[in-house]
C-alpha cells in the first residue's frame, strides 16, 4: 500500500503542474491573445471615455441622484453604492422587515418628485450586482418628465434620447428590453452641453 | 408575468439544450473509449507528451482501487498546492491592488471547496483572490475537478459494460482525455464568445473611472474603534471615481460554467454585468452548465451499446427539470404581496437581487440549472428570492445534484439511483435486481447507500451543528424562518458539491469554513470511492442475459420508477426540515 502511494505521488505531482501550465496559464494567456486581437473593446472593460479620461465603463452602472438625471436602481454595494471594487447585492430575505422599509422609503421618495402614481418595481429592489447598468423603458417613461422639466428640455427630444438608449430583447426574444442609465445621462448632458454651450450642468 | 415570450425563451433553451447534447455525447463517447477522433489529429501531440513526461503508460489498465487512489491522490496534491497558493498569493506576482494572504481556516476552505469542484465561496472575489491565484490556482482547479468528475463516471461504465475483469481504466489517461479533448477546446470557444458579449479578458488590472456624479456617503468606524468610544460617527466621504475591477474573466467564466464549478471571478458571480453582460451571454452560460452532462447521458448511451439507456436518464431528467423551473418561475413571477402593495399598479414580480436585463423568467431558470447542476454560480441573489423559488434551488440540491448534475458527479449519482430503482423493483416481485446485464447484489447496494446516504447526512447534521452553536447562528443576516433557510442552505450546497449560497449568511467564520470544508471532502470523495468501488465489483461479474423478468431499464415505466425513487429519498429525508425554513416563511408570507 506504501509503496502504491509513493509510487501514484510522482505522476500526480507531475500531472497536476503540467496540466496548471497548460490548463492554468497557457489557456488564459491565449484566450487573453485572441480576445485583445478580436474584442479589444469587450476585453478591457467596454470603457467610455471622454477627452482621454475614463468615466466609467458601459456595462458598469453609477449612482445618479440629481433632480436632471435619470436615476438607476438601488444598490446595496457598501460603503458607497455602485462599488464596482465589491460588487453584491442587499440579500434581504423575502419576509425580513428591513426589505419592506427599504421598499416603503424608496417608494415615497419617487413619489415625492414624481407623482403619487404605481412606482416601477425595479426602482425600490436592490440588484443583484449592486451594479446594474439598466432600467426598464417604462422606468424611464416615469422618470422622463421630471427629467425635461428639470434640464428645461422639451419632451420630445428627451423622449427621443431614452429610445436611442433603449436596447430591445437580443434576437428579438431573449431577455428583457432596457435602457442602460449612465449612456442616457451622458447623452442628455451632450444635448444639454449643445443646447446652453456650457458644457457639463 | 409568465408570459408568453417567456416560455419562448424557456423552449428556446430546452431544444438548444437537448440538440446540443447529442452530439457532444457522440464526441464524448470517443474521447473515453479511446477511439479516434478529430480533435486527436490536433491535440494528440500534447497528450502523449504529457504521458511522457508524467512516465505514465495510458494503456495500462487500473484495479478499482488503484484507480481510487490515482484520482484520490492527484486531488490531495491538487488540494495542498491551492491551499499554498492562496496563503502565499500575497508574495506572488500578478497581484494589482496589493491582496493579502488568506487566513488559515478560510483557505483551507477555499481550497477544499474548488478541489471538490464545489465552489463555495467564503470571499468576495475581486477582493481577496490576486489575478495569479485566480488561473493558477481556481481556473486549474475548475479543469481538473471536473476531469475527475468525468474520469470516475467513465470507470463506473466501464465496470457495467466489462465482464469479469479487475481492470476498469487508466485514471491518468481518463484525466487527461477530459480535460484536452471535451473542457478545453469548449472552453476557448465559450470564452471568446463571451467576451464578445463584453466579458473582459485582460492582464491589466482595476481602472479608475471618474464619476459623472460624485457619491457621497459615510463609512461607520470599526466595530473595535466604536466599543472603544461608543460616541464616535460615521465618517463622511465623497467619492469621485469609481475603481472597476477587471482582470483575465472570460477564460475564467467559462470553465466556470463548462465544468459545473461555478466560484465567481467576482462577489456578485454571474449577476456582475463583467461575468454575464447580456441575455446572450446568460443563455449561453446556461447551456454551458448542463451541456455536458446532459451530453454525458448520451455518451453513456453509446458506450453500453443501447443509447435508449441514455435517452431514458435524459427523460427523467428533463421531466424533473421541469417540474422545478415551473415551480421557481411562477413563484418569483408572484413576488412578495407586501411590495405589491407598497408599489401599486401593475406588478412584475420579485425584482430584490435580481437584474433587469435577466428579468424574472431568466433569473428562475438560471437559479434551477446552476443547482439541477452542481455548478453554483448565480446570476440573481438567491437569498432574496420569494420562499419558495428560493426552495427550488435548495430542493434541486437536496435531491443530490442528479438532475443532470454535475460533470460526471451528476450521472454517477444518477445512475447510483438507477441501481436503487431496480432494486426496489426487484424487492416488488420477488427477483434478484440487474441493471444492464448486471447482478445487483448485497455489495452493490450497499455501496449505493453509502453514496446516497453521505450527502444527506451533511446536509442534516451540517445544519443542526450550525443550529446548535452561537457561531452558527451569528452568522444568519436574515431574522425568523429564513435565518435557518439561510444555514439549511448553505450545508445543502456544500455536502451536495453545489456552491451557490443565500449569501446574506457571514459564511466566513471557523465553524463554516472547518465544518462546511470536512462536509464538501466526504461528500466528494465518499461518493466517487464508493463509485469506484461499485465499478470494481460490477466489472469482476458475469452478463446475465436478459429473461422474461428482467424489468427492462429504457421503457417509460423505468423511468417514473427512477423518477419517483429520486423524489421519495428526497422527501423523506428533507421535508420536517424545509418545514422549518421555506414553507412556513411562505405561509407567514401569506398571513400578513
């Protein structure tokens, strides 16, 4: 039996470092090779630029609170929303009180700006990433007028920016139709910066 | 809503699924009974060198226990290896934001966790694990874990298909098969496909983004500096950047999926937009997860000559699948009344955890593939889901990871119940059980009920333990009911190889990293050396030709029988202690 051991010990040693060389390093140093030359966009991280400087990544939701933007779901990354450094959501179960009150506070403060209207749903539950990049069209729909009424915009053409950043189901069935938060915010501030000359609000 | 572009994606699945696997399974076929095949023509090089150089002899045919401890010895240096790793990572190069080591007991954890191609994860990924440690050690682990899923299935075939012989495989040679021929080249594919849909795949580290809108926010002080002046406040901060974490994903993602592990490049696992960034992306991770052991079934198939052998584990499986995804749809399609309530106007269901772009129908069905398989990885926070979606995930688990399952382990287990099936069968008229050609005697049974046992037992004792203790129970983030669905849940993923979490529970904490740790280590290797040695004793036997009693394993009865016995060992075992956790949250749901 000892002897089977020593003997099994050479071989597994062996075959676990050549198949960490192979499967450990050469296979991510390939994909990385393939993916760099194919998908350089995708494979650093979709990032958005603006006059050289990164500000943000698209697929990579950020907290908008102000009264002319559109605003994101809640996160419940910590200590700040949207830390894209430790991504996780609240995992309140479906009874914990705390997940009502959360939903009860989320819920006034839209109502506050917005109306006292249905809240869509997705605006008062916490992602599961902390860091979704999207609402629903309809979250945007009820966000919209406060949006132009704030930037001093017409409706229209707020209404157009939200149907250019509306992504419909991928190959018309999978999924859910969306629009990602941060290229809408970033489109109305170009419109604004177009519209004022002053840049950024 | 349940829609009906919802079903169309559920049917969408279902047939890429089904279509796939039967291919895969004629390709798997090959690769493990040796024979010649494309992919030998290219790689084949690669494999006898690696033969070569690991002086081992692919022809040379193992006895089970030989066989048991090949693979049992290759998992334990693969066990210390990691464990070295992740302790010393902080010394080791490719390590951008400076991560420390990791403490004894949670590295013993972690490492025992991905040798049991279970995936458990007691950290944060992007927050704890370096980029090296990431591919050298839990990428290499995703690979191997499940060639040794794969390899021990292939000896348990060869034990039904052999005929009075000791001999049942080579181990280094089913090894290595796996993992050149069915894992890798599916996995560069997988990969590169998803980084198309935006999985990053690159050296370079975090990037710091500045904010369009600055946060503010406040960090409370530590626990240590408050009991020491309770008078203290949160600090206040405005952030202006946003660090994103990225690193070599895709490569890792897809294996990930492919190998049934399932351990997230980052926290939030496939709910991060980085690891799963579009519904094609997540559709595609869902098929990666059950492609191969659904194809598995097929290969098994062909390799006992009678692919009706196959195509009847694949019906019971499939009608399980079913059952369950309707079950977990329909509950989060419900949601919580008490939001409904708050909200107004028309209700779309459980959205808490879960992402827009997967909505409800592609959260359930992501939740009921990653634990029909023991893979584990989500894309929605399962903690957060309504009691009893959340019981699905928890009730596939418990079943014993059967349902398709995992790679290899799934169709081990599978078959394990077959032979209880027939079994039952067989006390039912009288007649000495076979199953394919096979006596199924005293030994047999018993080492199936020690296979089917172990997991039960982690699963019951696991939980009552945590119960027991103020450690367990200090770690539960949820009050009431879902408290003990918290820790019912997390032994259920750990003693079935599972890995997914309701993951409010602080699961990083000495009894569940020691505890939990000793319960993935018996019911990986408690399983697959009683599967070895149920493959030694069914390859020494004679063919039984088959008779006019014999209870014929392709017909549908066989498979509401197989069917059945997988339900009923499920619930008698788990019923009084779901009671406890999802069903009476639901019902205090209800009573509001």
């Amino acid at each position: 039996m000892i002897r089977d051991i020593l003997h099994t010990l050479r071989p597994a040693c062996l075959m676990l470092v050549a198949l960490s060389l192979i499967s450990g390093l050469a296979y991510p140093a390939m994909v990385t090779g393939m993916a760099q030359a194919l998908f350089p966009r995708q494979a650093n991280g979709s990032l958005v630029t603006s006059g050289g400087k990164v500000v943000g990544a698209e697929l990579i939701g950020q907290q908008f609170s102000g009264p002319g933007m559109f605003w994101g779901r809640p996160s419940a990354t910590s200590p700040q929303p949207y830390n894209a450094a430790a991504s996780g959501g609240s995992n309140l179960g479906p009874t914990n009180p705390q997940r009502l009150k959360n939903v009860a506070e989320r819920a006034e403060a839209l109502r506050n700006t917005h109306g006292d209207g249905p809240v869509p749903q997705e605006l008062v539950a916490a992602s599961g990433s902390g860091l979704d990049p999207h609402i629903s069209p309809a979250a945007a729909q009820y966000q919209l007028v406060r949006v132009a009424r704030e930037r001093g915009l017409d409706e229209p053409s707020v209404r157009a920016l939200v149907a250019k950043r509306t992504e419909g189901r991928q190959l018309g069935f999978l999924g859910e139709e969306r629009v990602n938060v941060l290229m809408l915010n970033r489109d109305l501030d170009s419109l604004a910066g177009k519209a004022q000359n002053t840049g950024k609000q | 809503m349940m829609s009906a572009i919802d079903f169309a994606q559920l049917c969408v699945f279902l047939v890429l699924l089904l279509g796939l696997s039967w291919p895969l399974g004629k390709h798997m076929a090959a690769v493990l009974e040796g024979r010649d095949h494309p992919l030998a023509r290219v790689l084949g090089w690669l494999e006898r060198g690696l033969y070569r150089v690991c002086g081992v002899d692919p022809a040379q045919e193992m006895d089970w226990k030989m066989y048991a401890l090949a693979m049992f010895l290759f998992n334990m240096v693969g066990f210390a290896a990691l464990y070295i790793l992740l302790r010393a990572q902080a010394l080791l190069p490719l390590n951008s934001v400076g991560l420390a080591g990791m403490a004894p007991d949670l590295a013993f954890n972690t490492a025992m966790s991905f040798t049991t191609n279970t995936n458990w994860q007691a950290y944060g990924g992007e927050s704890a694990v370096s980029h090296l440690t990431q591919m050298l050690g839990l990428t290499v682990h995703n690979f191997v874990s499940a060639a040794t899923g794969i390899a021990v299935l292939t000896a348990l075939i060869r034990g039904l298909t052999r005929r009075e012989t000791r001999a049942i495989g080579n181990f280094w040679a089913d090894l290595v098969r796996s993992t050149l021929y069915i894992l890798l080249p599916l996995a560069m594919v997988l990969s590169l496909a998803l980084c198309w849909q935006g999985v990053p795949q690159t050296f370079a580290g975090a990037v710091n983004a500045t904010l369009t809108e600055s946060v503010a926010y406040e960090i409370p002080p530590s626990a240590d500096d408050f009991k020491a002046d309770p008078t203290l406040k949160p600090a206040p901060v405005t952030a202006t950047e946003q660090t994103i974490m990225r690193g070599p994903i895709a490569s890792q993602e897809a294996i990930k999926m492919l190998g049934t592990n399932g351990g997230g490049f980052f926290n939030a696992n496939s709910a991060h937009p980085y690891e799963n960034p579009t519904p094609l992306s997540n559709l595609l991770e869902m098929l990666a997860i059950l492609i191969i052991p659904a194809g598995l079934c097929h290969a098994f198939g062909r390799m006992v000559n009678d692919k009706r052998q196959g195509w009847v584990l694949i019906y019971a499986m499939t009608t399980l699948f079913l059952g369950f995804i309707v079950l977990c749809w329909w509950a989060e399609s419900q949601g919580v009344p008490q939001v409904a309530a708050i909200t107004g106007g028309p209700f779309t269901g459980n959205m808490e955890g879960k992402e827009l772009r997967f909505g409800i129908l592609n959260s359930a069905l992501f939740a009921t593939v990653t634990t029909a398989a023991s893979c584990g990885a989500v894309n929605a926070m399962h903690d957060s889901f309504t009691p009893l979606g959340g019981m699905v995930p928890m009730v596939l688990m418990q079943l014993g990871e059967v349902v398709f399952g995992g790679v290899g382990s799934g169709l081990y287990g599978m078959l394990v119940f077959a032979i209880i099936a027939v079994f039952v069968a067989g006390l039912m008229v009288g007649r000495t059980p076979e199953y394919l050609g096979k006596k199924i005697e005293a030994f047999e049974t018993k080492m199936c009920s020690v296979i089917i046992m172990m997991p039960l037992f982690g699963v019951l004792m696991g939980t009552a333990w945590a119960v027991l203790t103020e450690l367990g129970r200090g770690a539960v983030a949820n009050p009431g009911a879902h408290g003990f669905s918290e820790i019912l849940y997390a032994f259920s993923s750990m003693a079935n190889n599972n890995g997914s979490a309701f993951a409010g529970l602080s699961a990083n904490n000495a009894l569940y990293n020691l505890l939990g740790g000793f319960v993935m280590f018996t019911s990986r290797f408690w399983l697959a050396i009683p599967v070895l040695a149920l493959a030694g004793s069914l390859a020494g036997k004679k063919m039984v030709p088959a008779s006019a009693g014999t209870l014929p394993t392709h017909k549908p009865l066989f498979c509401g029988l197989l069917v059945s016995v997988v339900l009923v060992v499920g619930a008698l075992t788990f019923i009084p202690a779901l009671a406890l956790g999802p069903i009476v949250e639901h019902l205090q749901m209800l009573g509001r």
